[in-house]
C-alpha cells in the first residue's frame, strides 16, 4: 500500500525545495518527486515549485516518518 501527501513551502526557492527532496530521499521506504507550479501568472515571489509529492511505500515504518517529521519540521523554521 502506498500513501500520498503533499508539502508546500509558499515561496520557497527551487534550489530549497531540491534540497528538501535530496534530503528526503535517503529516508528509507520514501519517494519524492517535485511538483512544477501550475499556475499561469507569474508572480515574483512565487517559486517555481507547487509543492513536493511523498510517497510511502510499504517498506516505510514508524521510523522512517518520523525522520520525515524531524526534516520537514527543521525546513519549516528557517
């Protein structure tokens, strides 16, 4: 069973986001793809990213999560 979630970052930089994706791919048992903005004005403070895609695959425990946790929680408050 896989599960989905996106995480957003408003007006985060694309050079950011990628490294929050580098980051999380060495969670075992997670995925990460990057969502390109979908939106059709372009607005400066805006970043060229929508949001990141997580996926969990079934090999993703408890522990994987919370290291997942632990990284989104430390991009948040910088």
């Amino acid at each position: 069973m896989e599960i989905k979630e996106k995480i957003e970052f408003p007006g985060l930089p694309l050079a950011v986001y990628r490294e929050i994706a580098a980051h999380l791919r060495q969670v075992e048992g997670v995925e990460v793809d990057l969502i390109p903005q979908s939106s059709q004005q372009f607005d400066y403070n805006q970043s060229q990213i929508d949001g990141l895609s997580i996926s969990w695959t079934a090999n993703s425990g408890l522990e994987s999560r919370q290291r997942v946790k632990q990284i989104l929680a430390y991009y948040q408050n910088r």
